[in-house]
C-alpha cells in the first residue's frame, strides 16, 4: 500500500496540489486556474489526483494554504490550515536548509520572507499593486501577442538597455507603448519590463531589507527566467529556483500535514471521494449587536457542515446541531 499526504494551495488565480510520499518525495502536482470558483477547482483537482493515484493508496494527512486555505480546510477535512508565510518557509527550508531569503511572486500578491538560522524573523506581502504580480506580465504578454512562456527567453535575447516605468501598471503600461512607438525591438522592452517588476519588488517589499544568500525565487513567476536574471544583475548574486518553485506553497502544506498527523497519530481528512459530494455557502446578517456580521453556512451534501464570519464566535464556535439551523 502506498502511503502519502496531500498539500492544497488555494488562491484568487490558482489551486495547487502537491502529492507526497513518506520520505518528503513529490510524487505529483497539479495547477489549476481558480477562475473564482474554489469550490469547483478543488472538486476539480482532487478528482484529477484522485484518478493518477493507485487505488490501493492511503492519504495519510492533508494540509491547506493560501486565501482560501479555510475553505478547503472545511471541504477537505484538513489537518492543518497555515498561512503562506509559514507553508512557503517549510517548502523553502526543505529545499535548501541555510536559505536566507524567500523572493514569492505570485498571481495577485508578492512576499519577501527572511529567515535566520532556520526561523522566519520578518516578511512583508504586496496584495495591492498589480504592477509587482504575475497577472501584469500574463496582460502584457497578450497585449504583445506573446505566449508567456517565451517572455523570459525573449528577455535574454535582449542587447539593448531600455529602462520601463515599473512603480505602477498603468505607468509601466503606458511608458511601454511609448517605447514601441520610439520605435525599440520586442526584446528590449519585455527585457525593461522583466527589470522593472525585479526593481519595483526590491523597492516596495525588499526597502530597509537584509536580503542575504542563499536567496529561493518562488511562485508562478519564477519560471520566467527574465525576471530570475533580473533580480540577479540587481542583488548581485545567484538566485535559486526550486524544482517545483509554482507550488512550494502547497508543498510546504504537505510537509506541516505530515508533521501534524505524526503528532496526533491520525487525520481528519474526508477522503478522495469527498471530490463527488455537493457543497454550497449560504450567508446572513447577524443582529445580535451592532457589528451585524455577516456569517457564511456552508453545506456539505445539503447538510450543514460549518459557519464562519462573525467576531464574537456566537455561531463558529457553536458545535452544529441538527436543529441548530432554526438559530440563523
């Protein structure tokens, strides 16, 4: 019988999952575009890891991260709900034990995470401005009709410095059709762009920093050799990109399950089969003070399975009755 944990990364762009086996192996991973719909995206992914895994395989634990880490907890039955911050330093401290410094860029959000003898010891995210996230360089590549896979090959091709606007996305947008129209090669721009968004994220997340080596490039972005280059010519020093670098995030869930599940000996997932039930979230408005929190229901199989939302805990913290629904 194979044995493995499952890791489960949800964000506002993509659902990863991470197959482990017992030694720390990465036996599969799956990305999944969220499109807003979690839900559906796990269902999703969790069929498709379903249908790849023998049949005699046993999921040992599970663990979530990401936005809608508590979302999947609930779905899923995890064992352990992290924040990214923590997931992505386990992932990180895995791959290369004495890093230092955890460069995270991402679909909608960027994160610097700085680690000292093993510890994370300070951080700082951007979930504001666009123009330091994956989805800018996906807008571009389509405004330029390039497929974003080759952005970061046409970047090296670059012999020509040419410097983008890259503190906001409608600047570095508009500064680059104005240096299309000065009349500067494809290659030249998009290697600008790859220097801007490495300038734009030392600037914003890395001011007052000590960014030292050994430093990890995580997250989607991190394929794109464009930018790891970028970031080199800037800090001065090589920059390391792990194997599976889109989805330490749920690998580092995996390693936390794993953790987890040793500790209390057994796990609270529901199983590959919960991909086939039903769940839908209702929501009111508590009136029971003047906050007027609004508190998600959320069914499982048409059967109320939790409630979150509100402040004081009046309904998350109340164990689930079958006639506690006449409360809401």
């Amino acid at each position: 019988m194979k044995k493995v944990y499952l890791g489960v990364d949800v964000g506002s762009v993509s659902t990863n999952i991470v197959v482990m086996d017992s030694n720390k192996n990465i036996l599969d991973n799956l990305y999944i575009r969220t499109k807003g719909k979690p839900i559906e995206a796990l269902k999703i992914g969790l069929r498709q890891t379903r249908n790849k895994l023998d049949k005699d395989t046993k999921v040992l634990g599970l663990g979530t991260t990401g936005s809608g880490r508590h979302l999947a907890s609930t779905m899923l039955g995890a064992d352990i709900v992290k924040n990214e911050i923590t997931a992505h330093g386990v992932a990180a401290l895995n791959t290369v034990p004495d890093v230092n410094t955890i460069i995270e860029i991402g679909g909608q959000d960027s994160k610097i995470i700085l680690l000292r003898d093993g510890i994370v010891y300070d951080f700082a995210m951007n979930t504001v401005c666009a123009a330091g996230t994956g989805s800018f360089l996906d807008r571009q590549a389509e405004r330029l009709g390039i497929p974003i896979q080759e952005f970061g090959n046409l970047a090296l091709k670059s012999k020509s410095q040419v410097r983008i606007a890259g503190r906001c996305a409608v600047f570095a947008e508009s500064d680059m059709i104005h240096k299309q129209q000065l009349g500067h090669n494809q290659e030249d721009i998009i290697n600008g762009l790859c220097e801007a968004m490495a300038r734009n994220y030392l600037n914003n997340l890395g001011k007052g920093k000590d960014i030292k080596p050994p430093v990890i490039f995580q997250g989607g972005v991190a394929a794109n050799i464009g930018i790891k280059k970028a970031f080199e010519r800037l800090l001065g020093h090589e920059i390391i990109v792990p194997r599976f670098a889109g989805v330490m995030g749920a690998i580092g869930s995996c390693l936390l399950a794993r953790e987890e599940v040793r500790k209390t000996g057994k796990t609270k997932f529901l199983g590959l089969d919960i991909a086939d039930s039903n769940f839908n979230v209702k929501s009111f408005e508590c009136e029971n003070c003047s906050n007027m929190c609004e508190v998600v229901k959320f069914y499982r199989d048409e059967k109320l399975a939790a409630r979150w939302g509100d402040k004081c805990g009046r309904w998350s913290n109340v164990q689930i009755a079958k006639d506690d629904e006449k409360l809401a």
